[in-house]
C-alpha cells in the first residue's frame, strides 16, 4: 500500500484499497489491526476479499474495546455479495455461496452513511474528517 | 512429555510407555464419552442476539416467567438497556411431556458502533451517557466473545416492523451460520400492523422464522415448541 501520511492528505478522504495478496499472509488479528488502523486515521478500507465469519465477529469485538467517547464510535461496515441472505446477485452466484471473497468497505461511523445499496451497487456518502 | 520421545536404547522401557500412552488415550477417550452422555442433562446454553430494540429482555423476560417465575432484567425503548449479557439458569421447558432444559443468555444488541450522543436525546447527563455507552461496547464485544465460545444455540430477534435485511443482520447470521451452531429466527411485534414476517422469512429463507408478539405473548405454543424441537 502507497504510505501517505494523514496530514498530506489535506481535507481530502484517504482510501485504502487492499488487495486479497495482501491480506493472504496476514493474522486475523493483524487484519483487524489493518483495517482498524486506517479506519481511524478516518479512512475508508476496501477489502477486496473481505474476511471470514470468524474474522468478522473479531472485528467487531475489537471494535467495540476501542469506542471512546468523542474519539472514535465505532465502524460502518458492507459487503458484497450479501452472504447469508437469500436474494444473492449475480456477483453472489458469479462467485458462488461458499467463497467469503466479498468486497468489504468499512469506514468511521462518524464520517460514512449508506445511501443506497441492493445487489449490484452501494452507494455511500463520506464526509471530511 | 516431550523428553519421552527422544531416542530410548531400552526398548522394553519403549514398549512398556506406549502401551501406557494407548491407555491414557483410552482412558481419556471414555472419560471424554461419558462426560458427554451427562451433558445431555447438563442445560444448553441458549443466547438471544439481534439488533438493539428487537425485543431480546422482553422474550427473555417472559420465558423465564413462564417457566422459573421471575424475570431476567429491565426492557427498555432506550437502545442499550441491556448493556451486559444476562444469564437465566435452569430454564426448564415441558413440551409433549419432554422436558427441555436451558440456560438463556440475554444480550445486548450487536452492533458495529455507539456514540454516547445518542443517550443524550434520552434526558441523560454526559457522565451518565458515556459510562452508558462503555457498558454498551463492554457488553457487545462480551456477547460476540461468547458466540464464538460459549453457547450452544441460537434465537435471533428480530423486530418484524423493520428491514430485516442491513449488515448487522447479515454478518450475525453468517457468524452464528459458521459456527454450525441451531438459530431459529424470531420474528417478533407481531401484535404491530406494519409487521412484516414473511419478509424476514425471505430474507433467511434457510432458516426457520417463527412470527410471535414476546410483549403480548402471542404464538408462545409455537415458540417452546419449537425451543424443545431445536435445542432439547
Ligand atoms: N409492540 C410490541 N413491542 C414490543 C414487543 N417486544 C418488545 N417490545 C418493545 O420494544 C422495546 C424494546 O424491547 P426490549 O425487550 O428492551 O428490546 P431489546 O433491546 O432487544 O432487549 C420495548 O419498548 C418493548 O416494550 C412486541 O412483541 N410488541
Ligand atoms: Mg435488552
């Protein structure tokens, strides 16, 4: 991942877009650590595989120990293809129902909100720091 | 006892400790048996997740009254009432002269984030809203913690007035999914006119939706019913 510094970025929303090779040699908990990090420096993390159920539950645990008041509340997470419902798109049977490589966007609660999302598009509106 | 293997010139010293080991497997491995016929009796853990305000303390709270005579803890329209996960033992349930047993856990509602501000639109002071929302994300990271170790199945509240289908719903149940633990999927406020179970229904189509009003105690047959079917 291109390294820039949170303060070159200006007013600007960073975005980090991580690769499944990235993510391919790393923990569970040094994929949470990734995410977390980045998320609050108040960047956007796309995951292009996304995690497993197990990692996903880790993540919102750790996310959970580290809400502070008037720091950080917390993450703003969607995946695609939706697993575990029933409507799955043409990504979701493109990739079959056992892959959990799911596009994942998180960001800070506090700086994303879902706009719109169904099975072939989310669109979502960030805000500056 | 890693030095055991290491090479040993006595052969007959050897022989004699594999046999010992095979016998502590056995001996192990029967112990392992007959701690698991026990634990038939032994009650299954039973934890109710789902999103905040889905109605978790009340259908706790009316199981355990129905069947114990008192209550598990306070419901709330404030989010969060339920800030740690609560545990009512022994919960016995008599169904077609079978009888159930289990320990239900109430939950706080999972969640990917709390803000404290959000206790300030209830008539709270700071101090009291931030220790509120620590308790809160205390409670939410215990509960995932004890669906990856703890419980032994299942019941997913959902309000049936709103849509079922949002990320939280999602990744809990794939969670719950992964864990090959049994959920069945309550579709709760039935008593409500803008309740919607068949939608819930269609958004877990793999699972079973079970409609009932935990406030009114509507449908409470179906629901122990279907509690004894699933975690007896
Ligand atoms: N109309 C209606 N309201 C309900 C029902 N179950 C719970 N509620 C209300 O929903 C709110 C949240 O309930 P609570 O049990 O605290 O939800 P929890 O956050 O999931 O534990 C309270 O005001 C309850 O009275 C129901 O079946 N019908
Ligand atoms: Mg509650």
């Amino acid at each position: 991942m291109p390294e820039v510094t949170p303060g070159e970025t200006g007013n600007g929303v960073q975005i980090d877009l991580i690769s499944g090779a990235r993510m391919e040699g790393l923990t569970s908990m040094e994929k949470i650590r990734l995410i977390l990090d980045g998320v609050r420096d108040g960047n956007i993390v796309v995951l292009e595989e996304g995690l497993s159920p197990d990692e996903e539950s880790k993540l919102i645990e750790v996310t959970m120990t580290e809400i502070s008041p008037d720091e950080f509340n917390g993450i703003e997470i969607e995946t695609y293809p939706q697993t575990g419902g029933g409507n799955k798109g043409f990504l979701g049977r493109l990739m079959g129902k056992e892959s959990n490589k799911k596009l994942t966007v998180i960001g800070p609660a506090n700086q994303i909100e879902t706009l719109h999302k169904d099975e072939n598009l989310i669109s979502a509106l960030v805000s500056r720091k | 006892m890693w030095f055991l293997h290491t090479p040993l010139h006595d052969t007959h010293r050897e022989a004699r400790e594999a046999r010992m080991g095979l016998f502590t497997d056995l001996r192990d491995s029967i112990s392992r048996a007959v701690d698991r016929m026990f634990s038939d009796s032994e009650p299954k853990r039973i934890g109710i997740y789902g999103p905040p305000n889905a109605g978790k303390t009340t259908l706790a709270n009316r199981i355990a009254r129905d069947w114990t005579g008192d209550a598990v803890g306070p419901e709330s329209h404030i989010p969060h009432e339920t800030r740690r996960a609560r545990r009512k033992e022994n919960v016995e349930i008599e169904r077609n002269g079978k009888t159930v047993n289990i320990d239900i856990v109430d939950t706080p509602g999972v969640t990917t984030k709390v803000d404290y501000k959000e206790f300030l639109e209830h008539d709270m002071e700071k101090d009291d809203a931030v220790r509120r929302s620590r308790e809160a994300t205390e409670g939410v990271a215990e509960a995932m913690h004890w669906l990856r170790e703890d419980v032994d199945g299942v019941i997913y509240v959902l309000d049936s007035t709103e849509d079922p289908f949002t990320q939280v719903n999602t990744m809990l149940i794939g969670i719950i999914e992964s864990q090959d633990l049994p959920v069945l999927i309550f579709a709760n406020k039935t008593d409500l006119d803008d309740s919607n179970v068949q939608r819930i229904a269609n958004a877990f189509p793999q699972h079973e939706t079970v409609p009932l009003s935990a406030l009114e105690g509507n449908n409470m047959d179906e629901v122990y019913g279907k509690i004894a079917e699933y975690f007896g």
